[in-house]
C-alpha cells in the first residue's frame, strides 16, 4: 500500500526524522506550521488526491497542533468527508499530560506520540490505523529517534 503523508512540524530536524520513517511506506510533504498544512489540506482534496495521514505536532507557533486539527475535520466536514473518508491525524508532541491527550482524542485525532518519537512505535501505530501491513522489521535500517 502507499501511502501519502502530510508531516506538519515547525522543528526541521523533527520534520527530516519523521519523512525518514515513513519513506518506506510512500511519500511525504512537510508543512512548517498550521496555516500552510491546512492550505496543502484544502490543495490535494481539491486535486483528487488526498493525504492518507497526517502527522500533526502541537507545539507551533500561530495556529498550534489542537486549531489545526480543529481546522483539518472542519474542512472534512464541509466536504462530507466521514469515517473511512477522513483523513488519519497522529499528534506528535513532547506534550504527553493527560490534558493534551484527552483534547486531541476530543477533536478526532487517531493517534498520539509523544517525542522522541521511536520508529517501531510509528510503525505499530500505522498498522493499527490499517495504513500498512509491514512489520517493523521487515524495512532494515537504523533510523534515529525524533
């Protein structure tokens, strides 16, 4: 299966990290903060061709990750975009407190991670959310934690 990601991230390491583990399951965009995830959002619905996962920080600057979730299931809402036809969206935060957690799984996340980020743990989580099938072992490769 290949996947199409969009990794929101204002952190450019963070960012590099993130694509370098899901490289193995398709491609991935990086948006630098929520303003411009949510106009590549709007762009590839537009085109026909929308994101299966986002990986979604919370801590960013002007439009955090919590407004920018609110944003993504908003548009989806607009679109009639339910259930299977909605968007996966993984937070990614060095924020694990109870109160940022319940939030996000409030507004309609799917998943949730807190940094460093451990690639067995993305790979777990992408095949609980029915995106890939691979173990993690099958990919090879030592890629660093976020």
């Amino acid at each position: 299966m290949y996947v199409i990601f969009l990794v929101v991230e204002d952190d450019p390491v963070s960012a590099t990290v993130i694509r370098e583990i899901l490289r193995p399951f398709g491609e991935s965009h990086v948006a630098n903060d929520g303003a411009t995830a949510l106009r590549f959002f709007r762009e590839s619905l537009d085109g026909g061709v929308s994101y299966d996962c986002v990986f979604l920080d919370i801590m960013m600057p002007d439009m955090d990750g919590h407004e920018t979730l609110e944003a993504l299931r908003g548009e989806e809402e607009r679109r009639n975009l339910w259930g299977s036809d909605a968007v996966r969206v993984v937070m990614v935060t060095a924020l694990g407190d109870f109160e940022n957690v319940r939030m996000s799984f409030r507004e309609q996340c799917d998943g949730y991670l807190v940094k460093p980020i451990r690639r067995e743990r993305v790979f777990t989580l992408l095949r609980e959310l029915g995106l890939v099938k691979e173990s993690a072992g099958e990919t090879g490769g030592s890629i660093p934690s976020v």
